[in-house]
C-alpha cells in the first residue's frame, strides 16, 4: 500500500516523467507486478515517460522497451529488452542470468568477477 501512495503523490503535479528507482524491492513477486502493471497503465493513460531503475533485468524486460545497462558509474550497455538474452557485455549478461524461482533454487547463480586489469566476466 505504501508504493501506491508513493505513486500517487507522485502523480498529483502531472509530470511527464516518472523516474521509479527499485520502486518494488520490497514487494513480493505478486504485488511486484501489480505495482508494475499499475504504473504502466498510469504512463500509458497520462501519455509521459517512465525510467524504471532496477537489478532486475528479468522484470524490465517485462515492463520496458529498451535498456540501458550501467556498471561502476558507465553506461557498458545499451538495447532494447526483447536483446538482453544476446547481451555482449559481462555484466548485463550476468544480471540476465540471475534468475531467482523454482528453477535455480538450490544452486548458485552467476557472479561476476574482475581481474586486476577491470575487466569483468561471468562465472557460473
């Protein structure tokens, strides 16, 4: 209930753009999507621009058109979310891969690891 308020003060002035950063991380996955779903239609019916901030790739991909991925402080990745399985890039495809449910419980997810030299590669 808390994040709906929070959007609604939000939304009072009429803005045409709503910057959410992690607006859901403390919700469970169900009312995640409603918050979400909720939002989206909100964007959709007031005609402004949404710049959802998150970890979470999966759910971007579900409620976004395009990503912007940034690492240490530098964007290392740009494209639109029906390409993040193909990301080129260590990180993005390390955020990608970290897919938490049924499937993965149990085992461990990827990590990314830096050498000395800063560049970045996924183990798995």
């Amino acid at each position: 209930m808390g994040q709906r308020v929070m959007l609604a003060m939000m939304l009072v002035n009429g803005p045409r753009l709503l910057i959410a950063d992690e607006p859901t991380s403390s919700l469970d996955e169900s009312l995640r999507d409603q918050v979400l779903e909720l939002m989206t239609s909100l964007v959709e019916q007031r005609r402004m621009g949404l710049l959802l901030i998150s970890h979470d790739l999966q759910q971007v991909s579900r409620f976004c058109e395009r990503v912007l991925v940034m690492y240490r402080g530098r964007l290392v990745d740009e494209r639109r979310t029906v390409d993040l399985a193909s990301a080129d890039h260590p990180y993005t495809r390390t955020l990608w891969s970290c897919r938490p449910g049924g499937r993965t419980y149990g085992t461990q997810l990827p990590v990314l690891v830096r050498d000395a030299d800063e560049r970045a590669e996924t183990v798995s």
